[in-house]
C-alpha cells in the first residue's frame, strides 16, 4: 500500500468564498457611507452658496446709492423692476443654477433713540436666496443707507 500525508497546507474552497464574501459585504458598507457622506456634503455646498449670495446681495445693496424715499410705499416699489429699472434682480445665475432673489423693506417711524429710520435715512432690507430645489433658503437683513 501507498501510504500518502495529508501534509497540505492552505486554504479550501469554501474557507475561499467564505472570506470573499465577508468582504464584500464590508466594502458594500463602505460605499452606502461614501454615498452618504456626497450627498450631506452637496447639501451643506448648497446651503453655504446661500447664505453668502444672500450676504453678498445684501453687501451690494449697501455699497449702491439708493433715490430719495418720500413715502412707505416708495420702500417696497424699490426693488420692483416695474417701478424702478434699476431694481435689483430677481434671479441670479451662479454655478449654473439659477437661484431665486426676494427682497423685503421696510422703514419704521418709530424712534430708536433720538431719531427714526425716516430722520437716519436709513430702511431695513431683508433678502432671501432660495435655491433651485426650492428646500435650501437663507435670508439675512439690514440697514440701506438712502441718498
């Protein structure tokens, strides 16, 4: 008789598949979070992209001379294209997408101190951003100094 060692060293088939099957359960685990991680990060670029368009806005109204307000309505009729050609506009493009501008004024005649916003010539502006998928909004407000 031919006696023959079980001497082999090594791994069989099924330890094999076994641990290529661990693996790729792992990797898939792996990947659902990556998925995640890109689509929390494309939320909070499109938040930020907001916010400062709106604080950008709000800055360019700020640095831009502003016509003489006689009465409160003159406040809202001046960021209304029909009334004033030199309104700021309602949509602005930026990477591609277009995001929608809403403005909203006011001006108190009650007063703060010694003076009103009518005497300061001063109004309070607040502006909104909405991005294209009409969820991310952010708005930020204040003080236009009038001419």
């Amino acid at each position: 008789m031919n006696k023959t060692t079980a001497t082999q060293n090594g791994f069989t088939l099924v330890e094999t598949l076994a641990s290529i099957v661990l693996l790729v359960i792992i990797l898939l685990s792996f990947t659902q979070l990556f998925v995640q991680t890109n689509k929390a990060a494309n939320i909070n670029n499109e938040k930020l992209v907001v916010i400062n368009l709106a604080d950008g806005i709000l800055e360019g109204l700020k640095a831009k001379p502003m016509k003489e307000i006689k009465t409160a309505s003159d406040v809202q009729d001046y960021f209304k294209i029909a009334t004033n050609p030199a309104a700021p506009p309602d949509t602005i493009t930026f990477n591609e997408k277009a995001y929608t501008v809403s403005y909203v004024a006011s001006q108190g005649t009650e007063k703060y101190g010694r003076n009103s916003e009518v005497e300061l010539k001063i109004m309070k502006v607040v502006v909104t951003v909405t991005a294209p998928d009409g969820k991310t909004k952010s708005s930020t407000e204040g003080y236009v100094s009038i001419e």
